[in-house]
C-alpha cells in the first residue's frame, strides 16, 4: 500500500507490517519496523536548570502477529492489529498536509 501527498511517498508493507519513506522518490527513513512495548514514563522538570531528567520503564518487545489490511485513503491509513501476546492495536498512518 502507498500514502502519497505532493513529493512525499509512505510505502506500507503487511507481512513483515513495515513503513518506508521517501521524498522525491528517495529513501529517507525505513524499513521502519512496528512494535510494541509497554511501560510507563516518570519524566522529572527540574525547573532550575530547565531541563528534564528522563526516566522510562519498559517492558518486553511485543511483536505483531497479524495485520488486518484496509483500504487506504490518498494521505491516509488506519489497520488493525492482533499482537503475539493476543492483544489488539491499531495503527494509523497518515501524510501531514505540511509535507507539499
């Protein structure tokens, strides 16, 4: 599948469910493998510096086990996934209006 908006192409592989970008025909990002992980986030603002300690538990990669095509829109596409673990996602992918 391909979302495309101006020079701006995502190719959408299934089966491994991956993402390519290009520009102008060109590779910029990609293969871009999808999973998941759980975890939680416990960012600390440390107002006097104005910065951020970063802090991230997170849990084993989960795999995707099964994606459920669907019929694309020009700059837009919305699938649904079973995961390895048997729970379900759903990835939306879509084209910023900015990339023309």
């Amino acid at each position: 599948m391909r979302l495309e908006r101006g020079p701006l192409t995502v190719d959408v592989a299934l089966a491994p469910l991956s993402l390519t970008v290009r520009r102008g025909g060109r590779r910029i990002a990609g293969p871009i493998v999808v999973r998941v992980r759980d975890g939680g986030i416990e960012d600390q603002w440390i107002q006097w510096t104005e910065g951020v300690v970063a802090h991230e538990d997170l849990g084993d990669r989960i795999e995707v086990a099964h994606v459920a095509p669907a019929l694309p829109a020009r700059d837009r596409l919305r699938v649904a996934l079973e995961l390895d673990d048997g729970s379900a996602a759903t990835l939306t992918e879509a084209v910023d209006a900015m990339a023309k």
